[in-house]
C-alpha cells in the first residue's frame, strides 16, 4: 500500500537541509530504485519553483510499504530528522485514484 509522509520544516531550515540532502536523497533513489516511490519532493517556502534563500516550508513523499508501522519507520530514520529539519512528520495511508 501507499503511504503519503508529510512533513513540516522548523524554521530557517534551508542551511540544515543542505547539511543533510545527500543521504536524504540517496534513500529516496533507494525507494525509487525498487519501484516503490510515486512522488517525492519539497514544498517551497514562497510561491516559486525556486524559492532561493527563502528555503522549504517541508516535504511529501508517497511511496509504497508494507505497513503503516514500516511508513511511519522509514521516516523516523530519514537524516532530515537526526538533522533537525523537521518540526513535524505525519505518516498516513495514501490510496492512488488517478492518473
């Protein structure tokens, strides 16, 4: 099943972020690599695809897991947490309707 992982940014968290994007990223591409990711991707702090020095406001991944124990798992360990990016993270079950 999906799961959608929302997630909220403390904030000014563009300089954490950026201490962390490499291995958020790597596990990601591991998700993507095993054909489980749907969509993944931060939500800009301003409206704009690239929001500069004015960062991200937080993140949504979708992606497939056996469980909702497994979803809420996976994203305790992302390094975006141990690097405190995060404020707040909600795991949720996703059902894909279209396209």
């Amino acid at each position: 099943m999906y799961y959608a992982i929302i997630s909220e940014d403390v904030d000014n968290s563009l300089p954490l972020r950026q201490t962390a994007r490499a291995a958020h990223l790597e596990r990601l591409q591991k998700l993507k690599a095993e054909g489980r990711l749907l969509v993944a991707g931060p939500h800009p702090a301003i409206d704009t695809p690239d929001p500069g020095n004015a960062g991200f406001s937080g993140s949504l991944v979708v992606a497939e897991f056996d469980s909702l124990v497994a979803a809420q798992t996976w994203a305790d360990s992302d390094p975006y947490m141990d690097a405190g990016v995060y404020r707040k993270v909600t795991v949720k079950p996703f059902k894909v309707v279209l396209p």
